[in-house]
C-alpha cells in the first residue's frame, strides 16, 4: 500500500456536537481511519458506542498524541485548547484539521498558521459553510449585486438544556460575535472582495451564567475599503428572542439576494445545529426600473431542495482536508482567510469592551 492509499490515522479530540460529526465522517471513509478519540468528559465513551465501539479512548490530549502517533489530529474541542494542541500537532509532525476559531486571540492564531507553515503540514479550518453548494451559490449572486453591498445577517440562539451547557462553556473564552461572527465576517469578505478599514459593535451581559466582563449578546458593523457596509448579531441564551433570529441578506446598487428559510428560520429551530446551515431557497430581486419606475423583472426564486445536511457537510470538510494532505494543496489563502476573520472578530470584541470604533 502506498502513501497516496494508506489510511491517514486521525485522532480526534473532543467528541461534541461537531467532534461527533467529524469523527462519524472519519469512520465511515475509506481515507482515513480514527486510532483514538480524546475528551475530558463521558462524550467519549458515548462517540464510541455510536460509532461501534473498538476505539482507543483518553482523557489526556498529550499522552494520547504519545501514545498513538497519528498522521493528523482533529481538534474539536472548546477554543481555549485549540493553540497549545494544534502546536503540539504540528511539533510532532501531524497535519491538523481544527474547528473555528483558530485560536482565542489574534497572536495565538498567528502562531499557529506559522507552526503549521514551519511544519510543512496542512491546516484546513472548519469553515463550514466554505463547502455549502448553497452558500456559495448566496456569495456568487451577492457579488453580481454592483458595489457597494449592504449585508445583514444574524444567527441567534435560545439555548437551553444541553445547549445552554455548551455556549456558556464557550463564552468563558469567546463571545458569541468572535465564535459565530468568524464565519459570517468570512462571509462578507468574500462576498466584497475588499479590506475592511473599520469596526464597531455593541453588547450587552444578560445573565449572571456567565463571568462578569463577558457578554452573550453582540451586534457587530464592519465598513470596507470599497464603501460596502455589513452587520452582523448574535446572542445566546433561554432569554434570546426567536423573532427574526435568522437574516441573512444582501443589496447593492442592482438588487438583493436573500436565504429564505421558512423551515430552518421558523419558532423553536433557532439552537438546532442542522438548521443553521440550511438555505432552503434563495430570493433574487432585481432593482431595475422601466420608464414608468415599475420593476422590469419580477423576483426570481432558486429552490435550494437537494441542499446537503450537517453531517453531510462534515463529510465534505473531511473530503477536502483529505484531498488537502493528498494533493498536497498549496492552503496559504485559507489559513490568511481564517487569520484575517479572527483579527476583525476581536477588533469587534475590543469595540464592544471599549466603547469606541476601531481602525483596521
């Protein structure tokens, strides 16, 4: 067996939400093959059952990469550890595929990016909807909008049981703005094509859940180089509202394009993970006007019916950092990318902390 076809042993760490999801999609490919799953907790124990059980469990990330000497590693776990377990990866000469963020600040992810780079090893970032059909279909038609484009988008979540666990577990590292905000703000860069200059955002603590100085409600404004402008506001909590809790929509001078999700975006569907990614359909509206200053075309809709599901998508991340260590993919722009998203999330955090606009 060549390199080109042996298994890439894979050890996950962190077997959550999207742990689970990841390591299900490790199991079932014929390109990878999982020598241990890593967490502190019962999820281990619990992921292994799913999975058939068979597997190497630990409780202790370094003497797990001791002990099994993977090809790469999986790190799922909260943002806190993602620094000192991806050096320790790449120090031991592992690729690395990690959930967003990078790090928990902007001098941790640069590190990173430069551990990997030093290694000569892959890191692909969990930006999930990167490989969403739909999505990428929302950015092609937002950029045939003209310049400048206004973008307006939230996710917020009325989390409670499990959930509430989990964000409030988070936020102790991350405000919601910086953990959800990096695919968004990742969104709108695409989408523009240009260098933000500037940003400023609002938050407030709604809780005593949560430590003093943090918040789990945050609205976010980046302006960019090229006049375009975009928000974008997430919260998290039992008390978030569910009114108007998923918008994510586009104009510019020539028209708009919308997600519709009437499912996804319906009462009770705001802290489910597989509704988040989920477009449903797209709106295009078209802005131009006959003498009459009536519009010439009506609204188009695209139906977005075959759109994959979350594990699904999980699949499609594990397929691309697969082809990534395969093809040995030259991944300089998504680590920058990922690197650039994280820089403007906390410039939005320091805003919220400080009170003022920040220069970028």
């Amino acid at each position: 067996m060549n390199n080109q076809t042996k298994p890439i042993r894979v050890l996950v760490a962190g077997a959550g939400n999207m742990g689970g999801s990841h390591a299900t999609a490790y199991h079932n490919m014929e390109g990878f093959e999982i020598c241990g799953l890593v967490s502190t907790g019962k999820s281990k124990e619990l992921l292994n059952q799913k999975l058939g059980g068979g597997y190497a469990l630990f409780s202790d990330y370094s003497k797990a990469l001791e002990l099994t000497r993977p090809d790469a590693v999986s790190i799922n776990t909260y943002p806190d550890t993602h620094e000192s377990y991806a050096l320790q990866a790449f120090d031991q000469g592992c690729h690395v595929f990690m959930e967003k963020p990078i790090a928990d600040t902007v001098a941790g992810a640069e590190r990173v990016a430069e551990a990997a780079r030093q290694a000569g090893k892959k890191l692909v970032i969990g930006y999930i909807l990167r490989h969403h059909p739909s999505w990428i279909k929302f950015i092609e038609i937002a950029q045939q909008m003209g310049k400048p484009l206004v973008m307006r988008m939230n996710l917020n979540q009325q989390s409670h049981g499990y959930m509430w666990t989990v964000h409030r577990n988070l936020m102790k590292s991350l405000s919601p703005i910086v953990d959800c905000g990096v695919h968004y703000i990742d969104v709108m860069c695409q989408m523009v094509r240009s260098k933000p200059i500037q940003v400023g955002a609002i938050g407030a603590r709604l809780t005593e859940a949560i430590p003093a100085g943090n918040y789990n409600y945050g609205q976010l404004q980046i302006r960019f180089e090229d006049g375009s402008v975009g928000w974008y506001e997430a919260g998290w909590g039992p008390m978030v509202s569910e009114t108007a809790f998923f918008v994510k929509d586009v104009f510019g001078p020539k028209g708009a394009v919308s997600i519709v999700a009437r499912d996804a975006g319906g009462s009770g569907k705001s802290s489910s993970i597989d509704a988040h990614t989920k477009t449903e359909s797209l709106r295009i509206h078209h802005a131009e006007l006959n003498e009459q200053d009536e519009f010439v075309r009506p609204d188009e809709w695209l139906d977005m019916t075959d759109e994959p599901g979350h594990q699904e998508l999980c699949n499609r991340e594990q397929a691309y950092f697969l082809k990534a260590i395969r093809e040995d993919l030259d991944l300089t722009h998504h680590v920058q990318d990922a690197v650039d998203s994280l820089r403007i999330a906390f410039a939005c955090d320091e805003s919220v902390r400080t009170g003022q606009v920040v220069k970028l």
